[in-house]
C-alpha cells in the first residue's frame, strides 16, 4: 500500500552542537600552543645538539624556542580571524614555513635548502588553509560559524 510523503522535513541544526564548555574553550586557547611550542622548543633543541651531550646553550634554545612559538601561535590565533580569508591562510603559511626552515636549519644543512624546505611547507599550508577558508564562507565572504 502505498503511504503519503511528509510534507515537512525536520530542520537540521545550523551547526555541530559544542560538547565543551566556555571554561574549556578559554583553557584550550592556552593550552594548546603551549603544549605545541614545548614540542616544537624539544624538537628544535634535539636537531641543534645532533645526538650530543645536552647543555645548558641547548636548553636555553629550546626553552626560548617555546616561548617564540607559543606567544607568535597565539597572536596569530587572535589576529587573524578578522583578516580576509587570503591573509588569513597567508600569515598562517609563513608562521608554518619560518617554523619549520628554522629546525630544519637546526639539522646543520644550508641555508638555502632550509629557506627551499620553509618554502615548500608554507605553499603547502597555504593552500590547504586558503581552500578550507574559501568553502567555509557565503557568497559575500562572511564566515560561516
């Protein structure tokens, strides 16, 4: 027997529900690029010291590695949602490339190679970052949230 289609389609919610609270919002805003820059200040101080002896010139390395990524991570982070979305995937790019040609200079490897590797990273980030912004948006540019 044959049945009627509903004439209404329930509505879908406008966006993912947020299973975290505002409080863990605001403690991720720092815990993340911290726990991020301490691998990056532990990574960059491995590739300085080559599988030698650690010392306190590695550690202070490291230690300030940390700190520099973490503090441009989270400037970044509060600049650049109100950027256009080419600036956006832009600065994002150069932070990934500077960051990464800086270990890789780590490595004892030129210096043109590391800025050809930080260049290769950062046209990579940006494109990624450039077509995930560019689909996230409406026919004006506004962002979708």
């Amino acid at each position: 027997m044959a049945h009627a289609a509903p004439a209404l389609t329930p509505a879908r919610p406008a966006r993912t529900p947020d299973i975290f609270s505002e409080r863990t919002h605001r403690i991720a805003r720092w815990a993340v690029p911290v726990a991020l820059g301490l691998v990056y200040g532990y990574w960059v101080a491995a590739n300085s010291r080559a599988g030698g002896p650690i010392t306190g010139w590695n550690l202070l390395l490291g230690f300030a590695s940390t700190i520099v990524f973490a503090a441009l991570w989270m400037g970044l982070a509060a600049m650049t949602p109100r950027l256009p979305r080419e600036l956006h995937a832009l600065l994002w790019a150069a932070f990934a490339g500077c960051a990464f040609g800086f270990m890789y200079s780590q490595t004892d490897k030129t210096v043109l190679r590391s800025t050809a590797m930080g260049l290769v990273i950062a046209a990579s980030v940006f494109a990624v970052l450039f077509y995930r912004y560019y689909t996230h948006e409406d026919a004006e540019g506004h962002r979708i949230r």
